[in-house]
C-alpha cells in the first residue's frame, strides 16, 4: 500500500480508512447511514470477507458482543492477545478424558458432560487436573491444550509422594 499507515486503530492512506476503500471498491459506495464493520473485531484485517455494512446501532452492538469495545480502553498488543486466546479457545472447546496412563479415551462438549459420563462433579474433574490425582482412581478429564499441564501436574504428584 503506497503511502499507507498505521492509525491507532484502523489503517489509513491518504486520508481515507482502508476497509472503507475496499468496501467501495468491490461493493460499491456505502449507503449514507451505513458504516463498515469488521466481523472479527480486528481493525488491521481488511478482508473482504471480514468486511460488512451494517447500521451504526448494528456496529455498536456487534461492538458489545464481540468484546471489540475493551479496544477503546486497551492497548492493541492486548486485544491482539485476546484474539489469538479466542481463537485457541475455538480449536480447544472440548474436553477429553484420559486413562492412568494418560492415554486419550473419549472427548465430550463441555467439562460438565465429561464429569457426568464419569459420575463426578466438575469441582472434582478441576481437582484432579490441579492437583495431577486420578478421578476414582483411574481417570482424568482436560482440554487438549491442557494435556502437557495435566502431565506436569501427575509427574510432579509422584515426585511429591515418593519425597514423602
């Protein structure tokens, strides 16, 4: 981008918001009443696909829901930070329950199924995984991004029982 910025918030080049450019020029002029939303909530990712025109209550709101309002108060390498914990969260949102030996048995949509199937709470299943202790002896629940946790966690138990 010849000339092109970096704003606070948005890019900029000439005097102009680039993800408005782009909206006008692959959809055309944008409706008086009508701003530029980005669908992800990151200013700098100027896609198309990430692009949309909607009310200014419509951005607002979408504002509110997505967390992007925090913007207005925290620095970018903080909302960059959130993003990326989001995103792991969507690639990590189910829970696995492993064996003794660690080894991967079953995954469940949420931490609360993955106690039921076992018949404990969800306070026990966050005990186990803090604590590195087997659930009835012979089980543990975790996200995957929190296996190589989980793994610490046993070794160190088993550390602390045979200094005991």
């Amino acid at each position: 981008m010849n000339g092109g910025h970096e704003g606070d918030r948005y890019l900029s080049t000439h005097g102009y918001y680039v993800h408005r450019l782009i909206v006008v020029a692959f959809l055309g002029p944008i409706p008086k009443g009508n701003q530029v939303n980005h669908k992800n909530g990151r200013k700098r990712c100027n896609y198309l696909t990430n692009l949309e025109l909607v009310t200014h209550s419509e951005n607002i709101q979408h504002a509110f829901k997505s967390g992007a309002h925090d913007s207005w108060t925290l620095s970018n390498f903080e909302i960059e930070r959130r993003a990326v914990i989001n995103d792991m969260r969507k690639t990590n949102n189910y829970w696995a329950v492993y064996d003794e030996n660690l080894k991967y048995i079953r995954s469940y949509p949420s931490q609360e199924d993955a106690s039921k199937s076992i018949g404990v709470s969800r306070q026990t299943a966050n005990n186990s995984f803090r604590l590195g202790r087997l659930i009835l002896g012979q089980l543990y629940i975790c996200m995957p991004s929190q296996y190589k946790q989980l793994n610490e966690n046993v070794a160190n138990r088993a550390i602390g029982e045979v200094c005991n």
